[in-house]
C-alpha cells in the first residue's frame, strides 16, 4: 500500500452498488468521481469549511481540475476505501486536495490529486483562499504519489468523434451548476462502443473552465494523442457560444 497518512485526513468506505456498475460489473468512471466528491465534502465539513457553511458565508467551492491514476476498478458488491486530505496551495488561489483508494487487502486500487477554487458568490468570481486554510497543509504534508501532469492540456485539432448532450435539471448540484462527473460522463459518451468496450480509463486528467447550465446543447467531441496512441484528448463546448466547459485526457489499458 503507498496511501500517505497525513496528520488531517479523512477516511471513508463505499460499497460499489450495482446502479454505479457498468457493464462489465465493476464500478464506472463517473462513479469513482463521485466518491471522492463525497469523501471530500464531509472532511470540508468536519474541518469547517463545508460547502453549507461556505454558502452561508457567501462563497463555495468550485472543482477545477481532477487527476487520477486508476490501477484496478472495483467489482460489483466490493468495498474500498477512500483516503482523502487537504495537501497544499498553489499561489493564492487554488487549493489542492489528493485521494488515495484501496482495497480490503490494502491494495492501492486509485490515486488522485485536485485543485478547488474558492469562489464568491455575490461576485461570481474567483477569492483569495481563507488564511485558515493554510494552517491545514504544514510543511512535510504528504501528497498523492502521481505524476505531475503538464500545465496546460493539449487541445483536439481534428475531432474524430462527436455527441450532443441536452443538460437535463437533475444534471446540476446544490451549487446549481452541472456536477462534475457528468462532465467525465459527457467525455466519454462520444465514443465509439467498440472502444468503450474492449479498453478501460487507467488515467485521467480533466479540467473544468466554464459550468454548463440546464437547457444547454453541448457538444462533446474526441480524438486521438498524436503522442501517445494509447491516449485520448477530449473537448467538452457549449453548442450557442462555442464556449469551452471542459477538456480532458484519458490513458488507456
């Protein structure tokens, strides 16, 4: 097992129910996605900083990029078990946050890291993280051990596969913007079975620019890395405006 074990952590089991399995019996992407949210969200909470009281205050959290390493996905029935804590800050905005899951022998069966971006929402825009946050990742706080991904995701020059997506009202969260893991649903809803099939995400790196709202057509568009074949980049717009919600890589097994 390589799960850190940072002094503020927060530790977590799900068992995968069979609305969060896919075809193959075993726990989907989008899933996965969900879980962490939710570990997440209830050590914000415990630490004080959840998203209720951050609203009640006039701000919340938004999540702005998400990378995770997935080296097995767990079977229908199973249980892992979710490590999660706050692991640094990146300037004066941007607040990270890794994952660690594992298995009942101990296994490491994912790693993560996220960035979260602490937002106003009187404003609508983007505010200095709270000093106290700083006092949450001392020095020596461990981190997730992933690599680190490039700053910039490269984007598709020519898209090979293409969808469209109606955002549906039970899309969206208490934030009322779309949940993150319809975004990973929406990248991976372009292509091809055949593909989706015989192949599995082992890693992801995804990346949330402009929220999508209900009534929305998006446009969900795929193609292959000229650099690596056993890699996909995804493009997530909206149809009216061409503006860009999203873009993700995904590694292939």
């Amino acid at each position: 097992m390589d799960c850190p074990s940072p002094l503020r952590a927060h530790d977590e089991s799900f068992c995968v129910r069979a609305y969060e399995s896919g075809v193959n019996n075993q726990v989907t992407l989008p899933a996965l996605c969900n879980y962490l949210q939710e570990a997440a969200g209830n050590h914000a909470r415990a630490l004080g900083l959840g998203i209720h009281e951050l609203q009640d205050a006039g701000f919340t959290w938004m999540l702005a990029r998400l990378h995770l390493v997935i080296r097995r996905y767990a079977a229908w029935r199973e249980t892992v078990h979710l490590r999660t804590w706050p692991s640094g800050v990146r300037g004066r905005l941007t607040a990270l946050r890794d994952f660690c899951m594992t298995d009942s022998a101990g296994e490491t069966v994912l790693l993560g890291v996220s960035e979260w971006l602490y937002v106003d929402l009187a404003a609508q825009r983007i505010a200095r993280l709270p000093q106290a946050f700083a006092a949450l990742t001392p020095e020596g706080t461990p981190r997730a051990p992933i690599p680190e991904p490039p700053t910039k995701l490269p984007d598709i020059t020519e898209p090979e596969w293409s969808a469209v997506v109606t955002v549906r009202h039970s899309d969206h969260d208490f934030n009322d913007h779309v949940n993150n893991a319809h975004y990973v649903e929406w990248a991976l809803e372009c292509l091809p079975d055949a593909w989706r099939e015989q192949r599995r995400v082992r890693e992801m790196d995804i990346a949330f620019r402009v929220a999508a709202h209900r009534g929305d057509t998006v446009i969900t568009e795929a193609a292959h890395d000229a650099v690596d074949g056993d890699a996909l980049l995804h493009r997530i717009r909206r149809d009216s405006d061409g503006a860009l919600l999203a873009q993700a890589r995904t590694v292939w097994d």
